[in-house]
C-alpha cells in the first residue's frame, strides 16, 4: 500500500518563528537551488531547509541583533526602504563561532509597512542560496514570532542613488559611473544566467550599494521571480517595481521576462549619464519622465552634450560617453527584442571603464546661459553615424556579438 508522504510546513524550517513541536525526522533530498515556485502561503519543500543549511546563514536571536545595533539606537540609523529601517551593528568575534569581527547592516521589517513575511522569505531564499562579487552578501537573518530580519555586509558608500544626487556629495567621475555601472550589469547577468534564471524586478538606484572601492552590489530582492524556463517566453505575475524604472510592456501586460530589467538597467544608466533622477515631479508634467525627455537625444552627438551631467564639467570622453548613451538608447527600447541582453551589455561596458576622465581633445569650455542651460562647443565633424533605432554605433557592435 502506498504511503502518503508528510507535506513540509513553515515550522519545519524556521522554528524560531514557531512554537517547538515534535517531528519526525525525514530523508534529505540531495542538493539543488530551491525556487520561490516551489513554495506555497502553508508549506515549502524539504529542499529549503538542506539549501539554507549549506548557504552557511547565520540565524540570529533578536537580542542579538538588539546588542550589536544598541537597540537600534538612532545613531545607528543607515535609512528606510520599503521593506523597513536599516541600522549600523557591529558583531565582534565572540558572538558566535565561526562569525568573523565585521560591521553589517540590520534590516528590520516595519510590521506595518507594504512588505512582509513574503518579501522577507524571497530574500533568505535567492540570498541564501546565490553568491557573486556584485550581490549583497547576506549573512544571517532573524525570525521570533512576528518579527522578521536581516542580516547584510555592511557596504560604507551607501546607495547608489545618495551617492548620485545627494547635493552634499561630490559629483562622481565618469569612470566610477561606469565602473558602477559594470559592476551593477554584472550582477543582473549573474542572475539571467543562473541555473534557475531570476529577474530582479525591482533595479534601481537605491538598490544599488557601493562599497569602500565603489564596487556595486545589488541588493533588495525581495521581489524578485524565477524567470521562465523550458519552452516559456514570460511570467504573468502582478506589476510590481518602482515608477519610472519599471518597462512599459510589463507595466501594461504583467508579462515578465529578462529583457525587463534590461529596461530597468537602461534608465539606472540614463541616470548615471544625466546626473537626474528617472522621474522628478519637480518639473512641469511633461518634463518629468527622464526616458522619455532624453532618449531621443541619445543618438545625436550635438543633442547628447546638452543632457550630459554638468557637474561633470566637461571632465569625460566623448567616445565613451557617446557609446553609453547608444547603450541606454537600445536598452531603453520600447520593443523588447531589441534590447540587449546582459551578458551583451557587460561586454559593451568592460571596456568603458578604462576610459580616463579627461576630455579626449574636442570638448572647448562650458559657458552657463541664464537659463542655466550648459552649452557645449565641439567640432562639427564629431558624429554618430545613423539615425534610425538599431543604427547607432554601439549596435553594429552588438550585432557583432551575436554573430561569434
């Protein structure tokens, strides 16, 4: 007779959030990455527990995480997200074995906030299980009762989105706006290219984090998906993401795919260009939505001088300058099997960051109007052959790409 096989449940695997109760012990599955569609609201398979035990997350008690973060003293406060408040702590090496002397960041979820035990579960299970030089290392989480935390390498710069618009900050250079720029596209290639593809869903500047050297590592995936597999070409799900990083084909039709972030890392790199924020209900109505203020001006030389971020102050090379914006150009296409993927764009940019930040020769000088609209004086013959979408210079390099 057969035997009915025992459904896993939430206390199996996080008994911290649970009264303790009696179980029986079963076989362990052998190892593979566990996705998010595997679980349902009531119950996870008995792969989650095996991935967590060999991602070596530490699970910390919330008086632990209250003694590292002085109770989550204000003098300790890094920011809030939509998940909740992020606080500073320091572990020393005696908290626990095996647990190296470092800063971290303690993410707490505001229990009456838009986020909650989901989002919370979305991040142990993709961090938890995937490692990469431009992730967000989580080290541990926490989970008693209601309460649900994090626990992430403390990364000193911040986000990128301070970092790029804070007025208090000084502008950065080209090359490290490239450099975070690569680092960022790496990160979202890693995730296309996993095993079981992930899409991030939710990239942007301020889940962009920079450390000391301003490597960029993405954090907040608590609204990532699995991507499709097989013979699918998308994932209906609910619209999620943030307004004006969001492309328009998923906010119209929920279908999810890869080439959605590639919008979404488009308009981080419009950004990183501009020096302005993606959606800015400072301006008039129609001037408020980045992409479609200063995409049309990607493509012409003459155009793209004048949307170049003047806190440059003329200091970056056209060359590389003209390449990124034909970059964002095509990954900002309305048509999303035009754009890039992100193994492509890596490859477009790795070579960009080796670019000095001084002008290459036909950049004059800058003269301020009172409009206060920079004007830039350039040699006529510098151009971009082509005109149509698909023509820009950087695309022939892509086509290239695909040919090898």
């Amino acid at each position: 007779m057969a035997v009915k096989k025992k459904k896993a449940r939430w206390q199996d695997f996080f008994p911290a959030c649970f009264k303790a109760e009696k179980t029986a012990e079963t076989k362990k599955p052998s190892i593979q990455r566990i996705s998010l569609l595997d679980l349902s609201s009531s119950t996870i398979s008995e792969e989650l527990s095996l991935s967590l035990a060999a991602s070596n997350l530490h699970v910390f008690t919330l008086q632990e995480l209250k003694l590292i973060t002085h109770n989550f003293a204000s003098t300790n406060f890094l920011g809030e997200g939509g998940f909740g408040p992020v606080h500073k702590g320091f572990i020393d090496d005696s908290l626990r074995p095996g647990l190296k002397a470092q800063p971290v960041a303690v993410k707490l979820l505001d229990l009456d906030g838009t986020q909650g035990h989901r989002e919370w579960l979305t991040e142990v299970v993709f961090l938890g299980q995937l490692r990469h030089a431009n992730l967000v290392k989580l080290i541990g989480y926490c989970c008693e009762e209601e309460q649900r935390l994090l626990v992430y390498e403390y990364m000193p710069r911040g986000s990128l989105e301070n970092q790029l618009f804070r007025k208090m900050c000084i502008p950065l250079p080209w090359s490290t706006r490239m450099k975070i720029a690569l680092g960022a596209a790496k990160g979202l290639a890693f995730l296309h290219g996993a095993n079981k593809p992930v899409i991030y869903r939710d990239f942007k500047t301020s889940n962009i984090l920079l450390d000391s050297d301003f490597v960029a590592k993405l954090a907040d995936l608590g609204f990532a998906k699995d991507g499709p597999q097989g013979d699918e070409t998308h994932i209906s799900t609910r619209v999620m993401g943030t307004q004006g990083y969001t492309a328009p084909e998923y906010l119209m039709t929920g279908h999810l795919t890869s080439a959605s972030d590639v919008y979404s890392f488009g308009v981080v790199l419009l950004e990183l260009i501009t020096g302005l924020r993606s959606l800015d209900k400072r301006r008039p109505n129609r001037e408020q939505n980045l992409v479609e203020r200063a995409r049309p001006m990607l493509k012409n030389p003459q155009k793209l001088m004048k949307v170049i971020d003047p806190r440059l102050e003329g200091q970056y090379p056209e060359i590389a300058a003209q390449k990124a914006a034909a970059l964002a150009y095509q990954c900002l296409s309305y048509r999303p099997k035009l754009r890039p993927t992100m193994d492509e764009i890596v490859r477009v940019l790795e070579p960009l960051k080796d670019f000095d930040d001084t002008q290459m020769g036909t950049f004059v000088f800058t003269v301020s109007l009172a409009d206060c609209n920079p004007v830039k004086i350039f040699p006529r013959e510098t151009t971009i052959q082509g005109g149509k979408e698909g023509e820009v210079a950087i695309i022939s390099d892509i086509k290239a790409m695909k040919m090898k």
